[in-house]
C-alpha cells in the first residue's frame, strides 16, 4: 500500500487483482462449488430408488409374510427362525464362503500373472486378450451346460485326456470331495478373463519412469513386478477382490447348472437353499433368505472394503 497524498491512500496492486480479492465468490444453482444443479441428479435417483431401495424394502417386508401371488399374512420373524433351522444351513454357509474365498483368490492370482504378459511386448497379445476375456461373454448356463459335459465320468473328454498320460479320473460332479471345487474352477476359468481386463487397465496407466529408474539400477524382471507393478496395481487389486467376492457369495447358476447343490446336500450354497424353498411354494421362507443373504454380503463386505481402502492409501 502506497500514500499519494495526505489522507488518501492507493493500492499497489493492480485493479483487477483487487477487484478479483473483493469479488464474492459465485455459487452453483446446486449449492456451494457445484456447478450442476440438483435436477440432474433427479433421473439416477428416480432409477436408484425404483430399482434398488423399492424392491429392498418390499423384500424387507414380505420377509416377514407369508405370501402368494394373491394373499399375504404378517408371521413376524417366523420365517428368519425357520430358515436358521434348516437342516443344510450350516453346509450351505460353509460353502459359500469356501466358494467365494477360492474363486477370488485364484481370479486375482491368475488375473494378476495374465495381466503381466499381456501388457509386455509379447507379439499377438491383442489376440490373447481376446481369447482371455472370451469366456466373460459366454452364458453361465451354457458354461455349465458344456462343462458338465466335458466332466463325465465315463464319457468326459477332460478323462479321456487323463487316460491318455495314465491318470485315472475321478467323478468330478459326483463326487462329494470334488464337486464344489470343479465349480470354483469352471467358475474361475469363466471370471478370471474380467479381472485380467482390470489389471491391464491398472498396469498400463503405471507411469514407463518407474521400471526405467528400476533398470537403471539394475533390477530385473522379478523387481519390476516386486517393486513397482504389484505395489501400484493395488487399486486393481482392490476392485477384483471385492467384485470376485461379492460375486462368489451370490453365485448360484454356475452351481445349479453343474451339480444342483449335489451330490446330496454337498455342494449346496445359501443361494442354491433360497431356490429349493422356492421350488416347494415356500414363498416367504426363501424371501427371508434373500434378506439373511444381502446382511450376510454386507456384513463380510463392507469392512473388507474398508480395510483394502485403508491399505490402498497406506501404500
């Protein structure tokens, strides 16, 4: 600040800088910042409730009935106590965590080694992409269709190719030791093509300076991916273990279509229970199983996102 004359005072800095100073800051028709207003988000809302909070409240609610398509009546919490009785509850949980925790510990594996070599210099890759990320294309029911197929026993081409090498195959689907795991796999194999996708994404969007300066001091392949290209696709690591998961809990068609939650109750999951209590006209039962399965999902999944998001920021 500067004085001209007595009494008055000037300011050095220039007009439009002051004026800028004084100017109050504009605000959006949406609130402080937003340069949108609140009609715009009208529509996502509209959607978001039609589609999602409507259908969860009226499951909330008919969870508690006993309904048909006409009639309902008000049993309380009659049918979550029926549920939690049913016989194969507890193998039904057990499996369904077994199978979710399997498929997304074997989709961020091998979606992690397969993004690595498609994103080298690897001649053809675009073609492997493809073929990779072909089976996410397929229908479920086909998959399992075609795989329960391929599974036989007797008839199988996956133990005629064991024959051949002198293996003995066992009854992938028929036996209570390997069906649930014949599923993971084809289930894996189906998946796995996404989660590669993911990890390309991450990978290519590391910056070249990171395994430049890596080479400059002399590492090699192993501390490329130890030191730059595992720590920094975390982000993708994240997104394939909570999709995989979540994924894995709710899985049901792959399952059915394979086995039926057989042989006997063996590979029953909870989703697979729901169906069979509604195939029997047990309306209001399975409904409340639906409820018990989306506070399970959330229960496991709200803090294994939390807690990947806290490691996500630590490192």
């Amino acid at each position: 600040m500067t004085s001209s004359k007595p009494g008055t005072v000037t300011s050095s800095e220039p007009p439009t800088v002051a004026a800028g100073r004084r100017a109050p800051a504009r605000k959006g028709k949406g609130g402080r910042g937003n340069p949108y207003p609140y009609l715009f988000y009208v529509p996502a809302g509209i959607v978001y409730t039609v589609v999602f909070l409507v259908p969860t409240v009226m499951a909330f609610y008919f969870s508690m009935t006993r309904w048909t398509l006409f009639d309902s009546t008000f049993v309380g919490l009659e049918n979550f106590t029926d549920f939690f009785a049913e016989q194969n509850l507890r193998i039904g949980f057990q499996n369904t965590l077994i199978y979710a925790v399997t498929t997304s510990a074997l989709k961020v594996v091998l979606g992690m080694a397969l993004g690595v070599v498609l994103t080298s210099r690897l001649k053809m890759r675009g073609l492997l992409r493809s073929v990779v990320f072909f089976p996410v294309l397929v229908s479920t029911v086909a998959v399992g269709i075609t795989f329960s197929v391929l599974l036989k026993p007797d008839t199988g081409l996956v133990n005629k190719a064991l024959a051949l090498v002198g293996i003995s195959g066992p009854d992938w689907l028929g036996d209570a030791n390997t069906a649930l795991l014949s599923v993971a796999l084809v289930d894996v194999w189906k998946g796995v093509g996404l989660a590669t996708v993911i990890y390309i994404a991450g990978m290519m969007s590391i910056p070249r300076d990171y395994y430049q300066a890596v080479a400059v001091d002399g590492g090699s392949s192993w501390h490329r991916f130890r030191y730059v290209t595992l720590p920094l696709s975390w982000p993708a690591t994240n997104s394939v273990i909570i999709l995989s998961f979540i994924g894995g809990l709710r899985s049901f068609d792959l399952i059915w279509t394979m086995t039926r939650g057989g042989p006997g109750f063996t590979s029953d999951v909870i989703a697979s229970i729901i169906y069979k209590q509604y195939q029997a006209g047990f309306f209001g039962l399975s409904t409340a199983g639906n409820v018990i399965l989306f506070v399970v999902v959330t229960a496991l999944v709200v803090p294994l996102t939390r807690f990947l998001s806290a490691r996500e920021v630590s490192a």
